[in-house]
C-alpha cells in the first residue's frame, strides 16, 4: 500500500480481482517475461494497490519525480 497522504487521485480507480492480479503476479514471477512486460505489470499492481503516480515513478526509477 502507498504511503503519501494528498498526493492520490480519487477519480482514477483500478479494481484487480484475485483471478487477474494473480494473473498478473504471475507474469511479474515469470523469469522469462520481457522486462517491459514487468514494468508495466508492477505499474499495474501499484496503481490498483491505489499508489499514485508520483510514488509509482519513485518506486521504478529510485528518484522522486517532482511536479512542475
């Protein structure tokens, strides 16, 4: 679960059933699913998860990405 208080939006919303997100788990555990493939899905997880972008973006590259 994402942490940052007043950085999430309300009006983006992903629901993952226990079917797809294992789905898509799955895909991440593969070792032979093309590391895009795994970005995306892990993008996927976090904002289902309700992570905003900010905290998703910190997460995949390690930097935090300030608004303008």
């Amino acid at each position: 679960m994402c942490h940052i208080w007043g950085m999430r939006r309300d009006d983006i919303c992903l629901y993952l059933g226990p079917a797809n997100r294992a789905k898509v788990e799955a895909l991440i555990a593969n070792r032979n699913t093309a590391r895009k493939l795994v970005w995306r899905a892990e993008i996927v997880l976090a904002t289902a998860d309700g992570c905003g972008t900010v905290e998703i973006m910190r997460d995949a590259t390690g930097n935090a990405v300030l608004p303008q």
